[in-house]
C-alpha cells in the first residue's frame, strides 16, 4: 500500500510540474554565452543588445597566434587596437569573455612564421608563446575571463597522431601554469584553461583517447558542438540528447566541467535543415543541458547573426573545401539574419523562450510565438566615433544625461545633453552610459579619440 501511494504521489508530482511549467532545470550555476556577430546595417553595439537580451554573461573572444603575431614580435596593430577596445567594452557591460588562442585552428597551424617549421614543443615556441600572453594580458587587464582556451580544434589537425599530442601535451604543461600565474598576478583569482576539440574528437574511436590525455590535468574540458554529416548536412535536431549524454559519460568528474564553447546548427535547406529545425535543435540543446546540468557548465551559443555570403565563401579557401553546402553551412549558423538590420529567426525567440522557463535573467522576453519574431532594433547612434571634439547622440527618446568612463571603468565626465565634448580629454577608449527619458531606458556605447 504504501508503495501504491509512493508511486500515486509521484505520478501526481509529475502532472503538477508539467502543468505548471517547472519542468526546466533552473539555472543555478551555468554560464550562457555568445558569439555575437554583425548584421549589414547594424552596428556591434545594435546588434550586441540582441545578445544581452537573450542573457549573455559571456562573449566568446577568438584570435589565431599568427593573427596577433604574424613574425617575430611583429604585433599587428589591428589585433591590438581589438584587444584594447574588448578591454573597453565587456567590462562596462558586466561580460565575461572566454578567449581562445589558437596555435593551431582546426586544418592550419597558426604559429607566427619563423616559428612555422618548429615543433610545437620547442623550446623557443613556448617562450615565444609566453610572451604573446604576456602581450595579450597587458591589452585586456579589465576583462574578466571565463576560461582561456589555448588551440581551437587541433584534434583535426593531429588525427591520430600521437606524437603531435605528446608535444602538445609538453606544450601546455610550459604555457598553462604561465598564464593561471599571469592572470592572478592582475585579477587575484584563479583562471581556468582548457584546450578546444571538436565533439567527434572526444567521442570518436581512434581519437578519443588521445584527446583525454591532452584535457588531463586541465581545468576544463572545452569543445565545439556542431551536428554534421559528412557531407556538411545537419543531422536531426534531436541528436543533442544522447551527443550531450555520451560526452558527460566519456567525462564524469563534475571537478572539470564540460565548456561548450561554440554550440551551432544552421538554418540552411542546402543543409537539409530549415528555420524550424534550427529552433527545434536549441530546444533539445536546453533540455540536455538540463539533463547533464551538473557536467556541463558553459555554453556559447554560435552564433547571434548570420554570416555575410562573402565572408562565408572566405572560409572555403582557408579551409580547403570547395562544396556549396559547406559554404551554407557556415554562412547560417546565426539564429538571426545578416542581410539589412537583421530579422531574428524562429530560434531566436525560441532561445528567448527557454531562457524565460528557467528564469535565467530578468529581460529575457519570450513572444511564445510561432513566427519570427521581428524586434526592431534600438535606435542609438553615437557620431562622428571615432572623433576629437565632440560626439553627437541620435537616441529613439530624449537624452537625459550621459556619463562617460575612461577604460579602467572611472567616471570621467556627466553631461545633461546629448552633446559629448571630449576636445580636454586624451586620446584613448571611453565607454558613454546614455540614460534616456524618466531612466527608463539606459545604453552603453563605445566611444573612440583620436584613434
């Protein structure tokens, strides 16, 4: 009997957590993150808001050694000047970031040139790295890291090969304990560091094993989620459920967490896929997450927006795969769309929507609607930016004031109109808080002199 009523309490448990909607794992201590993209029309900072909305806490940040540093010490000033604007930019917005440094990125080895013909353990590759981290570090001291993530699918580039994981290995015993001590010495805590595979890395036979031994000993276990088939179609979206649950039995210990930090699915027919599907795929991604909540940890969703046609034909040469469906592939990873100012697609609103269940952050707006939701996007433009003098704002309400912080986060002017005068000010990155009519409504932008 008492059993009978066990199981009539459970059932009627069950029925009450359905109706009511708590099914969803709350979020507890997960991490939501971003690769956030820019549409045709739309600013970073437009279309960055579309990030924030759906509760970003994290951008994923990614950089090549060769696109830092293409020869010996010969710092490309472009990488920098990107660096020292992110310095700006996520602090102001209360993001994290979770950087990826890739000596290797997925088919290519990245090193800068007179590096190129030198093992990866070589004794002047690691001291060469640790002075790209010390680079690095000294044009990002405000960020906050989420994780350091040092190479980006080199699985492909190794195959098999064990000695090429061996040196890797060597490698990262050298770099890692650097740059945990570099990151402390200027945040006071501790920095995790993984070391990106590909899912078919970490699961498939002949690799499998190979990649563990690379992830042992770190604090993470970092990878790139993407259903394919060979032919660069996308398997079903229900996949996720039992890829989720084969990666957290492969790693068990909740003591190093499982980071996605590229999870994607493209909306393209070419791909044999389609809007719904793409929607239908970020669903079950939530529900696994809920499932494996205590293994998997952080998660990016990549990306926000489409890939223009010509940045995603790029890709074939870099890559070496002249196939249309490739091509599709990359170019409509987003779950909004490049072209104008961007429309978001059915998985917009459908991340949105799992978002709002799981009460992971208070603006997340779920529309329960069945069609694209077409938000429009804020109006705030800041210019000219860069300038000298001064700096206009066209705002969609009247501007009430406008505080300005300089990159270490100081306020270093307030004005009551939407005129910024910065002729007194040096020349450097400074981040503007807009607060519009009755407070309602406050934008943060970037702000550049004399750059």
């Amino acid at each position: 009997m008492r059993g009978v009523l066990k199981m009539a309490t459970l059932f009627l448990l069950t029925r009450l957590v359905v109706a009511t909607g708590f099914a969803q794992q709350p979020k507890g201590n997960r991490v939501l993150a971003w690769q956030v993209d820019v549409s045709q029309a739309n600013d970073y900072v437009t279309d960055f808001q579309f990030a924030l909305d759906a509760c970003m806490e994290s951008a994923h940040l990614f950089y090549t050694w060769s696109g830092i540093e293409a020869d010996t010490g010969a710092f490309d000033s472009t990488a920098l000047a990107l660096l020292d604007i992110s310095n700006a930019f996520y602090p102001a917005y209360g993001i994290k970031a979770e950087l990826q440094l890739a000596p290797i990125n997925t088919t290519t080895k990245e090193t800068p040139a007179d590096l190129m013909n030198l093992a990866i353990d070589h004794p002047r590759t690691i001291s060469r790295f640790k002075t790209l981290l010390d680079t690095v570090f000294s044009h990002i001291p405000h960020i906050q890291l989420s994780a350091l993530n040092i190479g980006n699918e080199h699985d492909i580039f190794f195959a098999n090969n064990a000695q090429e994981y061996m040196a890797y290995i060597t490698f990262l015993d050298s770099v890692v304990p650097y740059a945990k001590a570099k990151y402390k010495s200027l945040h006071a805590e501790e920095l995790k560091v993984g070391s990106t595979f590909t899912f078919g890395g970490l699961t498939n036979q002949d690799t499998k094993d190979l990649c563990k031994s690379v992830n042992h000993g770190l604090d993470i276990v970092a990878v790139t989620y993407y259903p394919l088939n060979g032919d660069f179609t996308m398997k079903e979206p229900t996949v996720a459920e039992s890829d989720f649950g084969q990666l957290a039995a492969l790693y068990p210990d909740t003591a190093q967490p499982l980071y996605f930090v590229e999870c994607g699915y493209s909306s393209s027919t070419t791909c044999n896929s389609s809007e719904e599907k793409q929607k239908q795929f970020f669903e079950n991604v939530f529900t696994a997450w809920d499932t494996h909540a205590n293994n998997i940890k952080y998660l990016t969703i990549f990306k926000s927006t489409d890939w223009s046609q010509e940045t995603a034909e790029g890709f074939q040469a870099y890559y070496g795969i002249n196939d249309i469906r490739f091509v599709e592939y990359l170019r409509t990873l987003g779950v909004r769309t490049y072209e104008e100012t961007g429309n978001n697609k059915l998985a917009y609103n459908a991340i949105l929507c799992q978002l709002s269940a799981r009460g992971w952050c208070n603006q997340a707006n779920c529309t329960l609607s069945s069609q694209a939701n077409q938000m429009a996007a804020p109006v705030l433009k800041l210019f000219p930016n860069p300038a000298q003098e001064y700096i206009q704002i066209i705002a969609q309400q009247p501007v009430t004031h406008v505080e300005l912080f300089n990159a270490s986060g100081s306020l270093v002017k307030t004005m009551a109109n939407n005129i910024i005068s910065i002729a007194e000010l040096p020349r450097g990155l400074y981040v503007a808080k807009v607060c519009l009519l009755n407070g309602s409504t406050v934008k943060k932008t970037l702000v550049i002199k004399g750059l």
